[in-house]
C-alpha cells in the first residue's frame, strides 16, 4: 500500500528538445507535489492504424534520447518494446520493459524479456479478462524473474469503442503484482477516425479518480505541450497544464484508498 | 455539488419487522455519519430469473410496511413500479417512484409515472448507452415533470456479465438530472447461476469509491441483515456491519471530489 | 425439421389500405412459393426512442384491421402486447401474442399470456445468454401453455448496436421450442440516430440466409411498400419488390438445412 | 463468385507422420467432391494460454514437413509468422503467408509479410471493426503486393468468448479482397480453460453453413484424426470422420450463395 507511482511522458519520441522540456516539467511537478515519477515515450509506434501514421525516431535514435532524460533528470524510464531483437539494447537504459497490450500472449516475447532481468511492465490485451493475466505472469515468472506490472488500459467494447472494467484492478492485484492503470490509452476509441485512433480526453481524470479510488499503484499518463498537434495519440494525451490540479485531487484520494477500512 | 445522498434498504421487504430493523439501522448510522438516507425496498419483484422465486409481499401489504418505515423513522421512501397500474398508490406513499432498467423505453410508463408528479428515478437499460437516456428524460419531462434521477447499474457485457463503464456517469450528468450509482445491482450476474441471478458482492466497495471519486449525486445499496440468507439478491447485497467502514471512506473521497479542480 | 415459415408484415399500422395491400402480396407471394405465412403488424410502438415518435392506431382499432386482414386473406395473426390489460382483447383476434424483448423477464406478463391459451412468441432480450431462454419457457410452461416460439432478435454489443450470436439459434432449439429468427430487428442501430433508431436494410439478405442454413423453423421480416417513407422501422424494413428473389435463396437453402447430413 | 476453397489442416504439426496422414486424407475427399484445397499446418504457436502449452516442432523442422506435404500431395501450403525474420525462410515453402489475429496491427510484420511478393492472409483481430481491416490491407498494399486475404474468426463478446458477427463477411468483402471464415477458431472460448482456450466443436457446421450461406471465397478449419488428444485446439478442431457430410451440405449452400439473387 505504498503511496501511487505516476508513470508520464509524451506518446512518442517526436524530438530531442520536446522530450526534454516534457521530463523537466514532470520532475519539477512531481518533486513539487511528493509523488514518484517514471518517465514513459516510445521511440517507435509498431501498430498505428495507417501505414502512413508518424512512428517516432526509431529506436537507436530514441534510446539515446531517452538516456539524456535519465542523465538529466535521474528518471527512471519506461518504455515498449515490439521485437525479441529489441530487449537488449533496450535492457540497457530503461529501468522498465513494457510489453504491448497486442502483444501480451506473445510467449517468446514475454519470456525473452523476463530473461533480461528488468521490471516488466504488461499490458492486458483488449481481448483479455483480468484473470487471464495470471498466465502472462506466469510466462515472465518461468524465467525467474517476478518484477512485474501488470496495466489496465480497456477491454473491447463492441467496435471502435474501450470499456474500463473497474474490478479488473482488483482482480489483477490478486496476483500479488502491482497494478497500473492507463488512463489515456483506455479513452481511445481504436480506429475510430477511420485510418487512426481517436480519443476522449475529457474523461482521463474521471476515470484516473476513479481507479485511484480503487486502489491502484500507478497511474499512467499521455500528456504533451500541445495535444492537438500531439504526432501520436493527440485525442488522449493531457495538456501539461491540467497536470497539477488533476494530482492534487488524485494524492488525496489515494492517501484515502491507501488506508481504506471499507472492502 | 450537494453532498451525496444514500439510497439504501433490502432488495425485497421480506417482512415488516426486518424492514423495520434494517431502517432503524440505516437511520442511525447515517445521522451519526450526517449522511442523507433515501430508504429503498421492493414490495414486488417483478422480473426474477424464474417463476419460482420469491417476490414480496405484493404492493398493498408492500405500501402499507413502507408507510410505516416513513412515520416512525421520518425516511424519504423509494420503491420500483412495474405497471402503471401501481403509479397512482405507490405515489400515495413513496417519494420518488422507480423505473426498473427493463422498462426504461417503456414509453407510457414513464409519462404516467412523470404525471403522477413525484421525483421520478430512471434506471440505465442494460441495453442503452449513456446518451440514450436524453430520451427517457424528454419522455417524462413531456409531462411537465423535470424532477428526474438517472442511475447506472451496468450494461450488458458478453453473457451473463455486467461491465460499469464509469464515464456514463460523466455523460448522463450532462443532461443537467442528478445521477445515481447503483452498486449492486451493477455487480449482479444476470442468470449468472442459471435460474437466478448470481452476484459478486465484492466489489461494491471498490465500484463505489471509483464512482464517487467521479463526482455522482446518489449512492445505492441493497444491505441486508445476513445477505447469505436474503430471499432476493444475497449474492449482490452488503452486510450492515460493513456499512460504516465503507462509507467513512466514500464521504471523503466525496468531499475531494466535489470540490474537484481537475477536469 | 418442418418447412419455414414466414413471418411478415409492416412494423406499424399506418393504416387500413396500406396494411391490406401489404398482406395481399405477402399472400399471393408466399402462395406462389409455396411457404407458410403469418401476417405481422403491431397496433402499438410501446417503446420507441422518443415521445415525440409515431405508434400506431392503438389498440382496438389496430385489432379491427388485423381482424379484417384475416378474414380477407385467412390468415394466421401475430402481433405483439406490452401490458396484461392487453392479453384478453389480443386473443381474441391474434393467433399467435408476442412479448417484446425488453419485457421478456417480466413474470407477470409471460404468465398472463401463457394463461390466454394462444401460441406465445418470446423475442430474447437484448440483454439475455440463449440459454437463459429457459425461464422465459418455465414461466410460460407453468400455466400449462407449451405452445412456445423464441425469437433471436440479436444481444447487445457495446453501444447502440446489436450482433446476432447465431450459436444462439441451436442453443434455444434445445429447450425444443420452435426457434424464429428476426432479422429486421437484428440490424437495427438502437438509438443509433439520436432520437431514433437506426438500422441496415442490407444486411437483412445475408444474415436471413445464414440463420435459414444453421436451420431455423421461421423468419421475421419487416417488409413495406416504401420503407423509405415508412413511419416505424423504415431503415431495417425490406422493400416488397426485394421479397421474391430473396426468398428463392432462402428456400433452397432451407431444403439443405433441413435435410442435412453434418453436424 | 468461384467456388468455395477450402483451407484445412491441424491445428499444429504435432508429427511427420501425423501431418502426411491428415493431409493424404484431406487430399483424397476434396478431390471426390471437387473442391479446392489448401494445407494449413502450424509449426509454432506462439501465443499459447501457458507458458508449459505445446508449440510445435519449430520453424526448421515444420517447414521441412510441410515441403514434404507439398511434394507428396501437390498440396498448396498455409501457415502463420509470427516475427519478421520468419518471413524469408517461410515464403520458401509457403504459398499463402498467415498474420495471426494479435499481430493484425503489427505494421512492420504486414509490411516486410507483403514483401514477399506471397499472398497474404491477414486474420481480424478479435479487437477489430470489420472496416477496420481497410489499414491492414493498406499496409500491405503498400509494398505494391495486392495479393490479400482477409479471414474473420471471432470478435471479443465479453470475457472467454467470441461472437462472429456474420455482417462482417460482407463488410470485409467491400475491400475486394477474397474473405475466408475461419469456423474452427471462431468457436474458442479463450481462456475459457484457466491455463488453455476451450472450445465448441458442436457449432462448427452450423457457422460454417451460416457463413457459406452469405457468400465467401474460403472455409478455414482445423481438422485431426482424434481431436480429444490433440496437442493444440482439440476442443474446437473437427474429426476427420465428419468432414464428408459436412462439406456436401456446405458445396450445395455456396452454390446457391454464389448464383444467389437477392440482397
């Protein structure tokens, strides 16, 4: 029941100087406010709806990007991998490996990243329930290592359209993992523009309180200077701005969930 | 932003004197706790799983227990219609009449429903979506009645499963009508243990703390005095000894959430 | 594994003649293809998405031109009722009382209706497993009336849409209930236009001829002279002159069905 | 409007000897009742429910049994790829490149998988609109191969289960690409075992014929000589015993379909 963990950063790695401005402001606000920051951007958007979709830097350009943020601001750094291929070099900057929701019954992959020894962060597939997670756990755990989170980011909802099923966060807990809720992720609406996601930022806080309320170990978060012209998941992302009131409320009802005498 | 109000009391009045028990109970704890109490009870189940299951009293004996709870505990009342036949006696009694989830299209029951001039309560069909519920509420307000409550209590999700997808509690708001979550109905499994409905009474708590933390007008719990033993509903319904501990927790969070400054 | 039969009609009664003309062709069609026929029209829309939408002739004068459609065309009579003040007046005119799918849990009208003697014809709700159909069998079942049709209409699937479950017409075949398979309704869109619902005529083809290959003993159909102008029901409603061709497929394809040698 | 092919195989290359029976057998029926068939063999499963599940003999050796089966059996081959380096290898023996449903978004897997210059069978992901599947195709496209399947095999419907919405035959046809209906997984219950999928083998033939009766270019089944012992899928694959009467109800369906006038 240790304090909630923000893990936050722009979708993509658009470019150096943003990413950089990106983790100054979160390291400031969170050391302001108390709470525990990891900084999460992708260097490479594997699944985007169109062939045309902005993808990011690749991932050698990326990695050394994110490296700087690390150097700079002592962060810890989160970030998803696509490929068997990618786990080494990523394993050697970040402090947490995720693993695609799409991709999180792939067993090699589960397993591959597991042998690295790093936290593994997995995402529950759009097309899971929340006890089917026990048998991602339990690829990870079959390579020894047992540092893992698990992440509710919405389940399929008819189409184009995500359901967050709050006793997921619950149930999932029962592994004995931490448990992350995405809260930007779980308003897309997938493929709902046509040849890209949209999105329903106006209920990341409402369902951030809600699963803080909960009782969850992290919470995480798309946010960028400018969400509209955001190159990845702009609909969903938070405005910087709206970062320091949504928390405040969010702290508070953590230190209430964190000491909860209900069931 | 008024403070939220409880809506509570047995699924079905099994009989006068446990109805009796169970208000007294519920009139205590809320005046100790200075929460509102809105007592519910059906006097008719109309809808079980099977013709075999218990359904109540009938409304005249139904009524006649409920006017009593109100003399001697000075209880708002709320109980269910099923027929429009029950809006004209029911009013005599009940202060805000019911409209079950099933019947929420029913377009003649809630215009008679809205002319019987009383604080009308229209549960979410299992089957619509959130912005659905603007036309249950033109259907009363054609009467000239606006004193309307929406509640939630989980939309059809597969078979035998309810899923609450919490940002209806968001959207409903936005027809201007106070909004109520209905924790246990909303972790029923309808048909779930295949003549009766099944339920899993352990995540009221964790679903009304996220709805709260949402921002919502009501609460409602069916609460009974040993649930292993209702005659209606047991699965889904909270013991009174869990009561206080978990609203101690909802009241704070409520008040964090009422005087939100996130989005 | 007796031929299919139709059932077809216009949603509403808009009128006296319109209604005529309707089952004149409906009559000299199914003659001339040698398929049974029941004749469908309903007198009253009980629960259309909004007040303000148009819902039949009412009751008694609905009833008097159904009547008058049998005893010009002798033929069989299907139409549906909402409340049991209905049932007595129905059957005296109807041959066959259908419960729409939002009623299909209510006990009281399923018991009523059992009570009245005629074959009853139960939609499964939107929000029903197939093999929760079986109550809605006991309910009737215990009046004494086995004369029982379940109707596949389509479950809910996210928001305002409906796919049909075509395991669902085996699943309610075993309760040894003949099984209907309403394809107008399957395609709508509930509440898909805002105040209406919507709905996609040009799936009606496609998912008739799959369920007549799983093998079903009747089909549904809305069918109108101008379902462009139609005043219920346009968007799912078959225009008549689509009728013929469409039933050709499916009677060879009932003839497969019925004699089939898989599984 | 060619006749239907069928694509049919084990689930997974559990032997050499296993995989030349099967397909000798295969061979034999579909050449007495003249339709076309393609083998469909895995040698790897690579997101199995469990980390201890069977997975096959391995890339190497299941390519070499399934350039066995072509030589043999004059056989065309299908099998899935389930990372980028496979592609090379597998396009040496294969003449049909299978995307698994999770990967259905992987851009760079569509992308290099179409650079094979093979055609391409791309499975909707469980978590996919049907007008979804328009990006898959365009990643594809955009390697200049238009060469493209595309196969339904279930949506998500709640928690362990699918449900095949049979619009979504049509829909997906809209893109001009043939549409095969892969009947065997359509009825997994994913999960549905704890640590394996379950299935229902006994609805196979009636979605199977239902899907035949709208009109599609491909059947998809797993097929073994004793589904209660097979490695891999067994409660969803068919005996091979059953196929024959299966697929004479299935050719005089999709002759209908194929010549069908209707909608």
């Amino acid at each position: 029941n240790r304090p909630l963990v923000l893990i936050a950063g722009p979708c993509a790695i658009e470019d150096e100087a943003l990413t950089l401005r990106i983790a100054a402001f979160l390291k400031e606000l969170t050391t302001e406010l108390g709470i525990g920051l990891v900084f999460k951007a992708s260097y490479d958007k594997a699944n985007r709806t169109s062939v045309t979709s902005f993808r990011g830097p690749g991932m050698t350009e990326g990695l050394r990007i994110l490296a700087k943020v690390k150097a700079e601001f002592d962060l810890p750094l989160i970030s998803d991998i696509h490929d068997i291929s990618q786990i080494a070099p990523a394993a050697e900057v970040l402090d947490i490996i995720q693993i695609p929701a799409f991709l999180s019954r792939q067993t090699d992959l589960l397993v591959a990243a597991g042998e690295s020894g790093k936290i593994i962060n997995v995402k529950k597939g759009q097309f899971l329930a929340p006890w089917d997670m026990k048998n991602a756990v339990g690829k990870i755990e079959s390579t020894g290592n047992d540092r893992i989170l698990l992440t509710e980011r919405g389940a399929s909802f008819g189409y184009n359209n995500l359901v967050v099923d709050m006793r997921s966060l619950v149930i999932m807990r029962e592994t004995g993992c931490p448990v992350i809720f995405d809260a930007t992720h779980a308003v897309q609406l997938p493929g709902g523009a046509g040849t890209a996601s949209s999105g329903q930022r106006q209920y990341v806080g409402a369902l951030s309180r809600a699963a803080v309320a909960i009782g969850i170990d992290g919470l995480f978060w798309e946010v960028h200077e400018n969400p509209d012209k955001a190159l990845c998941d702009g609909p969903n992302s938070l405005p910087l701005q709206d970062l320091k009131g949504m928390l405040q409320d969010i702290l508070a009802i953590d230190a209430i969930a964190k000491g909860h005498n209900g069931n």
